[in-house]
C-alpha cells in the first residue's frame, strides 16, 4: 500500500469512521464474554478498534499489520492514549503470524478478511495462536445500519470511488467462508450476518 493510501486510509478511519470503533467493539465483548487476557488485533491500522476495546476492558494488545507506516500511526495512538503498558505494535502477515502457538484468548479483525490472499491459511494461523477457551471475532461491517447509512452518505460525497469498492466487496460468499473455515481444521464457529455485518466467531 502506497503512503498516501495510507495517509488517506488512516483519515478515514479518524474523521469518518469514528463512531464505528467502540460499537464494534462493545458487541466484540457482548459476543465473546472476553474483557481480560490478551488480544491480537489482525490488520490493525492505526489501531482504532484496539484502542476501543481497551477503553471496556482489561485486555493487552498485540496489534498486527503488514504495513510499517499503519504501524507507526499505530505506535503514536497508543501513546497518546495512554497504552504504552498495554499495547504493542507487530510487523507481520496473518498468513504467518508471529506469535506463539496459544497465546491469544482474542483474535479481532474488522475489515481485512477480504485482502487475505488465503483464507484457509488465515483461519489456521488464527486458529493455532489462539489459547484453549478463547475466541476470535473476525469479519467486517459497520456496527449498525444507521452509522452505516451515515458514513456510506458522507463518503459519497468525500471518496466515491471507496463506495464503489464496497459495494464490489459486499458480496462475500458464505460458502466459501465456511469450507475454508473447515478446511482450516476449524468446527466450533458462528457466521452471522445482520445489521452489524458479517462477522465470524470462533471458539477454541
């Protein structure tokens, strides 16, 4: 990704999608009954949906993204929220997670599932560096149709191209989710798809 998308991207995510973060993460601890241990942020930006959990729970952060310059945005916010004790940035690729084998009770994810070059091999690392008794929560939306409608509205104006993005990567194949999930190895799982978004529960 090039360092005006990124620059862009991270605007976004400050100006436009603002109100998305804590309600994401408010029905992330809802759904997982999970507010202590320790979460690793998948595709983690500027670290936005880890800085928001942080705020509901008692969790440490691993926030894990494939871009060094999402990494530094990332980097700043946790210090200036106060984090530094909490929260750690990993350069990385789901594909091949750097941690150890379970060691997360929380795996997030909002957005990146639809860049995974292997969905199948995702779900296995996710999988593998999860602990006995913990969960992941991976998926995409907007946390409700109303911010929805709200942000698609403003973004029309602002980026209409990222509208038309979206709107191409709306269609996500249930199917497709749920045979690379199994092929994953992968059989105690939720896919949900409502008003929040589509969103994949995982339990070890």
């Amino acid at each position: 990704m090039k360092k005006i998308d990124v620059l862009k991207y991270d605007q976004i995510a400050r100006e436009v999608f603002a109100p998305v973060y804590p309600l994401i993460a408010e029905q992330i601890v809802q759904n997982t009954g999970i507010k202590e241990g320790i979460c690793l942020d998948i595709g983690s930006g500027g670290g936005y949906l880890a800085i928001a959990l942080a705020k509901i729970t008692d969790l440490d952060f691993y926030l894990l993204d494939c871009s060094q310059e999402f990494l530094a945005i990332a980097s700043k916010n946790i210090a200036d929220h106060g984090l530094n004790g909490r929260a750690k940035t990993l350069h990385g690729d789901v594909h091949q997670i750097p941690l150890d084998d379970c060691s997360i009770n929380l795996v997030v994810s909002r957005g990146s599932y639809r860049f995974w070059n292997d969905q199948r091999k995702a779900f296995e690392e996710i999988y593998r560096v999860l602990a006995p008794g913990g969960m992941g929560y991976v998926g995409g939306g907007l946390g409700s149709s109303e911010i929805k409608e709200r942000i698609f509205k403003e973004m029309r104006v602002k980026y209409s191209e990222w509208c038309d993005l979206m709107e191409g990567r709306r269609k996500n194949n249930v199917q497709t989710l749920n045979e690379n999930l199994r092929k994953a190895g992968i059989l105690t799982y939720e896919i949900n798809r409502d008003d929040t978004g589509l969103w994949i529960k995982i339990i070890k």
